[in-house]
C-alpha cells in the first residue's frame, strides 16, 4: 500500500513541512493548496496518483505545520520559500497544481523560475477585477477568540455556505486549518490582491491548464484567465465546487493525468 510520508525541508526562511509519495520515478508532481487549508487536502488524490506521478503537497508559510511567515508577506515570499523547500529536495523541475491561493504560487513560481515548472494546472485561477479586490477587502476582518466559541461557529457557517455539500469531515479539517493559521490567512488574501496575476500568467510561454468547479467561487475567472493563457486549455468540472479536490478527487486525478 502506497504511503504518504511527512517531513520538513530546511529553507533559510525556516522550516517548511510536506507530504509526499514516490511509488514512480521520474517529474514530481508539485501540489499547492488553496487559503487557509494545507497539503492535507491533496491526500486522497496523492494516493490516486500514486501509480502516475511522484506528488509532494508542501504547506505555504503560515499554513499547516510550516513557519510563519513575517508580515506583509508576498506572493513572491510564498513562493520563494516553497521553491527553495523543493529545490532542498532535490527537485530540479516540476509539474505544478495549484489551487485558488496554490494558483497564484503556481504563477509566481513559473514567472520567476522559467526552467522550473514544466507544466501547470490552475484551479480557480484568482484572475481578479478591481471591483472583486475591493470588496473581497472590505469583507476581510480580524481572527479574535471569542470566550464562548463563537469565533468557531463563524468559520464552521462560512465553510458550509460555500459548498453545503462538503462531507462534515472536511468541513472540521477547513475550520481547525482556518482557526491554526488565523492571521496568515488575512495577509494571504492580501498578497494575492497585490499580485500582477494577469501580467504574469500572460507571459508564459508553458503549456497550461485553467479549470474551476461548475460553482466554484472563482468560476466567473475561468474564461478571461483562459484568454491570457499562450499554452493553454480549459475545464470546467460539472457539479463541482470550491472544495473539487475533496469532492471529486478521481476526477480532479484523471484530469491531471491526461494534461
């Protein structure tokens, strides 16, 4: 039976925790999660791909097991930690899957390390308007404990409104997640704002891949991201929404599979 195994890559930043299976040989396949989640969320399409692709899920600074980053973090920062923790690794290039806030690193990554990223497959692309950031922002409040609990219940009715269909199981891991990662979160958000997404993911010249649930809060980001795209392909998964991965692992696989 194919194992996920866990460890820490030492970085000059400081340590950032991974999953990762190798049944295979051959391009890793990188996997970046979305906000405030951690490589955790790849598990079950990890052991999917088992057979296929050598996969290493890596928590973002300030996510999972990882260390906090400083504030006012950059996508840039995120993303150079993540490849200096792969690169530790020995890994010399890579296919990259990233998804929503893994989207963003994903680009960061191939605009600033060409030869690095082979391919990419990004789900819920954050192709933003400017009217998206503003109120994304202003919905954007402080993490605080409350004494009665209260601070929990907010984050358990957030996540289930955004896919009342989510197994309960995932609903508690996104909320522990969320509440453990808690203002690096906020400043995640922040530096996905702050990143030239459109200019970046335009002048790459790698095959690659734009997908989004059916009901995915990004969705509405899919085709302009696709138009941008110099190599590139489009998917939209029916009946799917924010959390596809956890939903329709199998699916998700097969399609990282035939790109």
């Amino acid at each position: 039976m194919a194992v996920i195994r866990k460890g820490y890559a030492d970085t000059l930043q400081g340590q950032i925790h991974f999953r990762q299976l190798k049944e295979v040989d051959g391009t890793p396949l990188v996997l970046l999660h979305q906000t405030a989640s951690s490589g955790m969320m790849f598990e079950p399409m990890m052991t999917l791909l088992a057979d296929s692709f050598h996969t290493i899920a890596p928590d973002t600074p300030g996510f999972g097991a990882s260390f906090p980053p400083p504030n006012l973090f950059t996508v840039q920062y995120l993303s150079d930690s993540l490849h200096a923790a792969l690169t530790s690794l020995g890994v010399e290039s890579c296919y990259v899957f990233g998804h929503h806030t893994g989207s963003a690193l994903t680009v960061q990554m191939a605009f600033d390390h060409p030869d690095f990223v082979k391919r990419a497959v990004l789900s819920g692309p954050p192709l933003l308007s400017v009217d998206q950031v503003n109120g994304l922002r202003a919905s954007l409040k402080a993490t605080r404990i409350a004494d009665d609990g209260g601070h929990l219940i907010q984050v358990w009715d957030r996540i289930r409104k955004r896919d009342m269909s989510l197994p309960l199981e995932v609903v508690h891991r996104e909320v522990l997640l969320t509440q453990s990662a808690r203002d690096a979160a906020q400043g995640a958000y922040q530096a996905v704002f702050d990143q030239p997404f459109g200019e970046q993911l335009a002048s790459l010249e790698i095959p690659i891949l734009v997908m989004a649930g059916e009901h995915d809060t990004l969705r509405a980001s899919l085709e302009p991201a696709h138009k941008l795209l110099r190599n590139g392909e489009m998917r939209v998964i029916e009946g799917a929404g924010p959390y596809a991965c956890d939903t329709h692992p199998q699916l998700v696989a097969e399609i990282l599979q035939s790109f």
